[in-house]
C-alpha cells in the first residue's frame, strides 16, 4: 500500500506540459475551434484585402446604389463558367426615377488575375493585381454600390485592415500600461498599491461615450487619416488599460502567497528570477486569454467612435466609416446591402468571445 | 548547553501585523503574531513547534529561514566554521550565501510545486540559487536526491499534477534537501496528507536525518505527528511559548493546561514505532478578542479550566521547573493536583 506506485488518474498524461493540456482541452471546445478559424480567415482577408477586391476603394462609377450583381455560370444553355451581364441606366421619362437593366444580349466573363486600381500591398509594395474582375465596361458589384457608385464588397474588404488592426495596436498600449501599472501596484503593494488604486478608480469612473466624444471632437479636422487613427487607438487604449490593471494586480498578489513563491524565495531566488521562472509563465496563459477579451472591445470602440463622426473619417475605409452611410432608415431599407459591416462587427466580436471562453476554460487545466 | 551543541538558537523573536492594512481602513491595532519566543534546537536532532492554528508556526519558521522579516529578536546560526552568525540582522544580500544551508518543506504540496515546471526543474531551483555549480553536476545531484527520496528517475521529466499527494510531499522533501542543508523547516508537512501516507513521509524524514544527520524544526498542530519525531516540543499559544521541554517529560508530565488539552486530544498513546492518526485541527476559540486583550494577564485563562484571581492580573513568565523544562504557567503543581 505505498503511495509511491500509485497510478495518477490519466497515466498517459503524466509528462504533459501544461501548454499540452491546453491545446487537448481547447480541442474539445468545438465553438473556440470554429472561431479561431474564423477570425484567421478574416486576418487573411485584411492583409490581402486589396488583392482580393476587384475594385479599390475609391474608384466612383455612375451605377449609384446598383444592388448586388448576379453572376451567371450558362449563356443560352451552354456553361461559359463565370459571368455577369452589362447593365444600363434608364431614367423614367415621367418620374425621372433610375432603373438598372440587365442587358441579357451582353456577357462579361469575370476573369482571374486581372490588372485594376493600383495600389500598395502593406503600404509600400506598389501592385495593380487583382484576384478576379470584369473589363471596364461592365460591372461586378458582389455587394452592390454605394451612393457614389463605389463597390461595397471591396470597400467591406478593404475596411477589414483598419477595423482589425485599430484593435491590436490598442490592446498593445492597453496591455504594457495594465501590465506595467497593475504589475507594480501588486509587487510593492504598500502606498503604491493604495496610490495605483485610487488613480485606477478615479479614471474608472470618466463615462466613457463622453470622454470619447469629447477627445474624438478635439482631433483637428485638418490631421492625416493616419494621425487620427494613431490618436483614437491611444484614446481607447487610455481608458480600458484600468480592468485589465486590476486584473494583473489581484492575480499576482493572489500569486504571491502560494507557496511554490515562497519556496523560490526559500531556494534563494532573486526578485526577477521568480518574475522570470515562477510568475511570467503563470501568467502568459491568463494574459491571452484577456487579449482575447479586448480586441473585440477595441473594435467596437473604433466602430462606435466613426460611426458618430468621431473617429475615422472618408477617404479612409473602416467598418465604422462604412456604417455611416446606413445611419438612416430609409438606406437600410431600400439598400439593405450597406448594413453588411455590422454582419462583419458582430460576426468577429462573437468569434472573438467564443475563442475567449475556449481559451479561458483551458486555461486553468488543473482546476477540475 | 554550549553554543556548538545548538545549530540554532532563537532569541526574543517577535513579528507583529498589522489589522487591516488598508489607506482607508478604520481597523486599528496590531495582531502579536510571535511574542518573544525562544528556544534552541540541537545539531541533528528534531524540534517541535506546536499550536493550534493562527499560533504564530509558520510565522516563526518563516522568519528563521528569512522570507518574513522579524521585527525584532535574534536568530543564531550557528556556522559550520564554529562561528554563529545572527540570520536576523542579515541583508537579503548577505543572506543568499546561507541559503543552501537551510531549506523548507510546506504543508500543502500542490501549491508549494509550481504547476509549470517538471520535477527535475523543481527540485533543481535551490541548486541553481547556489551559483558555480554546472548544469551536469546539477541533473547528478537531483537525480541522487529524487531516488534519495524514493522517487524513481524517470519521474523527474513528469510535472506535479501527475503524482499523488505523498509523492509530492517527496518532491517538497527532495527539493529541500538537494543543497544538502543543515537546517530544515517543515511546516506541517504531512498535515494536508492521508493518514497512511502521513506515516510512510514520517518514516521518510527520520530516516533521511538518520542518513544524512539533518536538523529538523518540525512544526504541527497536534501532539500526534510530533509524538513520533520530535526530540524536543514547544507548545506555542497565541504567539507565546506555554511549555518547552524534553518529548517524554512534556507527555508524561504536562505542566501546563493548554498541553494537557493538546495530550487530550490525542489518541492514547501507541508503542514508540507509528505515529499516531491526526485529529482535526482544533478551533481557536474567541481567536479575535483574545489577540486584541490587554496585555495584562495569562494569554490562555479564558479557555483554561484552572485559572485563579492572578491569572486575571499577571502574565506568567516562561520559567524553568526542571532541566530543560519550561512552562508559562503560575503554578508549577501538577496539573492534575491542583
Ligand atoms: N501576512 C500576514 N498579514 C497579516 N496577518 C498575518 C499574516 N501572516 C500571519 N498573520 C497572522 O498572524 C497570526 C499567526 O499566523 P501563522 O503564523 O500563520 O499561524 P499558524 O501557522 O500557527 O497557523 C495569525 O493570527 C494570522 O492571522
Ligand atoms: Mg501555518
């Protein structure tokens, strides 16, 4: 009856790293694996945007608010592969009102790897490539046009880029300031704690819509695109870094009383070499799932903020810029395609949050 | 006794904390988590410490091996060199060489193993402390401890959720003897475990002090666990040492009421070769009020079933009654007789 040969619950797991665990908990959280899919389709679509759009961003035609194009795969009878007819403008003599009309008698064949609007892949790599388009005279509009006759399925594309990375380098400013505030404030406790503390709740407490709305409005209108851009993911970033601070503060201190601290300590272990060996490592785990937790909250953010006017503004391209054309109901209504972006917002913010559940049960793998 | 005889010698040592402890927090006063305890534990022998919980152990042990600091008081080490050095007026800095030469062992053994390390890096981290030693030397050395321990080599690439609670208790153990230390700390160190297991861990550790002639202050809450390894016993209450004496004289003869109720809470006594099972830990009484009381008076006469009119007024001095016992008590009768 020795203890010593007693066989642990699972024996084939008995060499499993902890990171191991993880990845065959996660497997089995089927949502998680889904979105995690997911969200990596909607990171390659950002950074080949471009490339995949058959139009750019800015490219007017005079096909205004056009509906969605059909794509045919048979002319009369016969499989010609991929096509769309011409369309043309009428007007009604008597009520002026614009009609499209499928010209039937007038094929375009949509061809692979055409040449288009130029643009720079990744902001320098100038490149006029696209994956699919039709010749200049017809019209290829997968997610019909906008009131300037611009492409909406490129336009959705290309907003994906600014959308999805306004997130990241938000939640870069908001993790060091959470880290570094939250961090220090449970490793010295004491006055620092208390100091950290009551600054933490005072910038709690700002509303958040007005303190956006008041710094959004105090952007000068006359900034780059790439200004405002830069300063609104500073704004985000400048409120949220407080729950997250929290967050890293009571988890180390809860930390800092389990034993195998003490024990480092015990061995002789120097302050960074248990920061390094004992508490980064129990961390890391914990810190992505909170990132996961706060992307989607910075999209939203950045979608709220140009939605009101406040944040990007046109000729750039993001999912909330896109979304102040479907502001009124009339649009919605008669172009229902312009609302396609809040399908794009609450489809990544949701996959997001499923692969922050997946993430977050797996996390912990030896809590039962 | 001289000096030399005493690896260690505990002299007034006292650590209060404070209430509270918040900017804002309208508790005051202080919580004497050890009041001036002394005592001296022999080269190679077995010390005990023990008291119900909230006495002040773990407090002590962990101000001896410095991870808490004493307010005041000394703590004497004495040096292989025959030389004693006072761990209590060290800097952190000058107490990283001493290091190796003592270590602990931790009553729970789940959380005193971090979950992410495997075995060999666990048990190696006071060797990596120690600077100069090489990565070879290094696996040598834990692989000797591990089966030292009775644990099997092959456990050392496995991680701590995979073993059960006595196999990490011998990790604990392992890692606490791998720098090959004088003095050991353990704290409740089967207290979290099965009964079964608390005897072959019991077993383990007396035959590695036999093996390796290692110092123990075993600390535990009853007098069943220390009745099977303990040379010498301090009964601790409240932060304040009720009787130090020899473990047959304090058994046989217990001068005070507190350890007469800890002997009583004992299962009779078994012959000499197994520790007896573990009681629960007894509750602490009215523990708030008491901690804040007056100094005034005997720490213990709320709960003892012998006080008289002085104990209201006198705090009873720790005096000795016989060689090498001591009591805090302000009648040296038998208890029984009084
Ligand atoms: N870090 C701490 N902060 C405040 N009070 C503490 C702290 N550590 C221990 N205490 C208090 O000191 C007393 C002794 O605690 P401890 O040494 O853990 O006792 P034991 O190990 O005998 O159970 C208790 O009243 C406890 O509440
Ligand atoms: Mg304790």
């Amino acid at each position: 009856m020795s203890d010593l040969h007693a066989a642990p619950a699972a024996a084939d797991d008995v060499s499993w790293s902890q990171w191991k665990l993880i990845r065959v908990k996660f497997g089995s959280h089927k949502l998680a694996l889904v979105s995690i899919w997911l969200l990596g389709a909607f990171y390659l679509v950002a950074l080949f945007a471009q490339f995949l759009a058959p139009y750019g961003t800015w490219q007017p035609s005079p096909y205004a608010y056009a509906p969605p194009t059909h794509i045919h795969f048979f002319f009369h009878g016969k499989f010609v592969g991929p096509m769309v007819y011409r369309t043309r403008i009428e007007s009604d003599p008597e009520t002026f009102e614009r009609h499209f009309v499928v010209d039937a008698s007038r094929p375009a064949r949509i061809h692979w790897f055409v040449r288009g609007a130029s643009y720079r892949w990744l902001g320098f790599i100038p490149s006029s490539l696209h994956l699919f388009g039709v010749e200049q005279d017809a019209q290829l509009n997968l997610m019909g046009t906008d009131i300037l006759g611009r492409d909406c399925f490129s336009r959705d594309l290309i907003a994906t880029q600014i959308s999805l990375t306004v997130g990241l380098i938000g939640v870069f400013i908001t993790f060091v300031l959470g880290c570094l505030i939250g961090g220090a404030s449970g490793y010295y406790g004491g006055v620092v704690d208390n100091v950290v503390q009551r600054f933490v709740e005072f910038v709690t407490c700002l509303p958040t819509v007005p303190m956006w709305m008041a710094l959004g409005a105090a952007i000068p209108a006359s900034w780059s695109n790439l200004k405002v851009y830069f300063t609104i993911t500073v704004i985000l970033a400048l409120r949220s870094w407080t729950g997250l601070s929290r967050q890293v503060r009571s988890k180390l201190l809860e930390m800092r009383e389990e034993d195998y601290i003490v024990a480092a300590r015990v061995a002789g272990a120097t302050d960074w070499e248990i920061i390094l060996r004992h508490l980064l490592p129990g961390f890391a785990s914990y810190l992505i799932v909170n990132l996961t937790v706060e992307i989607p909250r910075m999209i939203l953010g950045e979608t709220t903020l140009s939605f009101f006017g406040l944040g990007l503004r046109p000729p750039t391209v993001s999912w909330g810029v896109l979304l102040q054309d479907a502001q009124n109901l009339a649009a919605i209504s008669t172009y229902p395609w312009l609302m396609f972006p809040a399908c794009m917002v609450v489809v990544c913010v949701l996959a997001f949050n499923f692969l922050g559940d997946g993430l977050r049960d797996a996390a912990d793998p030896y809590k039962e | 006794m001289t000096e030399q005889r005493n690896l260690l010698t505990v002299r007034d040592l006292s650590k209060s904390y404070r209430l509270g402890g918040g900017f804002f927090d309208a508790r005051e006063g202080t919580v004497r988590a050890v009041d001036r305890v002394s005592f001296s534990v022999e080269r190679g022998r077995t010390f005990g410490l023990v008291g119900e919980s909230g006495s002040g152990k773990t407090t002590i042990g962990r101000m001896i091996v410095r991870v808490v600091e004493p307010d005041q008081g000394a703590i004497l080490f004495a040096g292989a060199a025959s030389q004693t050095i006072d761990l209590a007026a060290l800097t952190a800095r000058q107490m990283r060489p001493l290091r190796r030469r003592m270590q602990m062992i931790f009553q729970d053994p789940l959380s005193s193993l971090d979950p992410r390390m495997t075995v060999a890096r666990i048990i190696g981290e006071p060797l990596r402390a120690v600077h100069g030693v090489a990565p070879g030397d290094l696996r040598d050395r834990v692989a000797e401890v591990t089966e030292l321990v009775g644990l099997r080599r092959e456990h050392l690439d496995r991680y701590p959720h995979a073993f059960s609670g006595g196999q990490r208790q011998r990790i604990g153990i392992a890692r606490a003897l791998v720098t090959g230390p004088e003095l050991v700390v353990a704290d409740e160190a089967v207290s979290a475990l099965d009964v079964s297991v608390q005897a072959q861990v019991l077993n383990l550790m007396r035959d590695l002090q036999q093996k390796l002639g290692v110092t123990y202050l075993f600390i535990a809450h009853d007098l069943g666990v220390v009745r099977y390894l303990c040379d010498t016993v301090a009964v601790l209450y409240r932060g304040r040492i009720a009787e130090i004496a020899e473990k047959r004289d304090l058994y046989r003869t217990p001068r005070h009421p507190y350890t007469e109720s800890l002997i009583a809470a004992v299962p009779p006594p078994e012959p000499e070769d197994g520790p007896a099972p573990q009681p629960r830990e007894p509750a602490a009484l009215d523990q708030a009020p008491d901690h804040e009381a007056p100094a005034a008076g005997c720490p213990y006469r709320a709960r003892c079933p012998y006080r008289q009119e002085i104990c209201a007024h006198q705090e009873p001095a720790l005096r000795a009654i016989a060689p090498g016992h001591s009591v805090a008590c302000h009648f040296d009768l038998q208890l029984k007789g009084i």
